[in-house]
C-alpha cells in the first residue's frame, strides 16, 4: 500500500500481502485504514471525501467480502 504522496506516489510502500479492491475509493481507504490502523481519524482526507459525498466510510453499511488464497 502506498503510505505517502497518494493516490500517485512515488512515496513509502508497505506490502501487506492484502489486495483490497472495490468500486468506492473512500470505502476502500476507510477499510484499509481501518484495517491496518485500527481507526480511521487521523487521516482527514477520508472524512473530507466522504462528506463531500465521494463514498462511504460506514464500513456497517458496506456488503464486505473476504476470500483467503
């Protein structure tokens, strides 16, 4: 994942062997965050893009799937 100078890079990257993937990229941000961090408020650009109505970060309200490989 690309920990610095998102969505473009180049930045510091972190292989977490994870692929998290979906159609909503404020979603995708909040579970990642979520995830890895274990909260979603230190990074205030998920809130400002969901308030803008980018997406969601109700991780409740998503349908999540998880598939082990």
């Amino acid at each position: 994942m690309l920990l610095t100078n998102g969505p473009v890079g180049p930045g510091e990257v972190r292989n977490a062997q994870t692929v998290i993937a979906g159609v909503d990229p404020v979603a995708i941000d909040a579970y990642t965050a979520q995830a890895f961090w274990g909260d979603i408020t230190p990074f205030r650009h998920i809130r400002i893009a969901y308030d803008l109505g980018v997406g969601e970060i109700d991780l409740s309200r998503l349908a999540v799937r998880e598939i082990a490989v």
